[in-house]
C-alpha cells in the first residue's frame, strides 16, 4: 500500500483545502463530517449542526445557546460548520457550488438573537 493510498478520498480532499497551519482545527471538522454516520447529504449537514452549535444550556431560554456553543465564538462555530459542510459535499460528491450555498440554520437564529436580546425583566 503507497501512502496516497492510506486515506479516503474525503479525508485527503479535507487536507487538501485546509492544508495552511492555521485551518488545521478546519480540517478535524472537515473529516468528521468525511466520517459521519449519516447515509444522506441531508443527515450529514444536520450533524454538522449537531457538532457545531450546542442547544440552549437553559430550558425556555433561547439567549443561552450563546453560552455553549461547541468549538468556542459565533466566528469559530460558523467556520466549524463551513468546514464540516465541505466534508459532507466531498462525502457525498456535491458540487462546489452547492455546498457554498449551505450555511447553518443555527447561525442565523444566533445573530438575530444577539442583535434582538430579551428585554429585561424590570
């Protein structure tokens, strides 16, 4: 076996397009979604959801998922899914042009809570 060999197609195509030093932790969600379980380009994208954005820590509070989002800030969990949904197109053979049209349902429904915060309760 040849080291080309050693990896799937989907993991090298993760090193490929996030090959610079800084996009190395990119490449983690990249391959997690390269070896996701699910069996559909849908189910893979609503893991990387799952991976990339935590629910509410607090029931009936929707200001909280602020407080547990998975790979750290708003930025860091928009370029996790960025990565993991160019992991799922690789996976499942999606055009370039497609996967850049996906961005998270979570990202939206995050800004426009932190540019609608609750009132407070006086």
């Amino acid at each position: 076996m040849i080291p080309q060999q050693w990896a799937p197609p989907c993991n090298k195509q993760c090193t490929n397009k996030f090959s610079a030093l800084t996009q190395i932790p990119w490449r983690v969600f990249c391959k997690k979604a390269c070896d996701a379980d699910g069996d559909t380009w849908e189910e893979c994208l609503e893991q990387c959801d799952e991976m990339c954005y935590k629910g509410p820590v607090m029931k009936d509070q929707q200001w909280s998922a602020c407080i547990d989002r998975a790979p750290g800030s708003a930025s860091h969990s928009e370029d996790c899914h960025r990565a993991c949904v160019a992991g799922c197109g690789f996976k499942f053979d999606i055009p370039p042009e497609e996967v850049n049209k996906i961005q998270s349902n979570r990202s939206s429904k995050i800004q426009l809570i932190k540019t609608n915060p609750p009132p407070k309760a006086t």
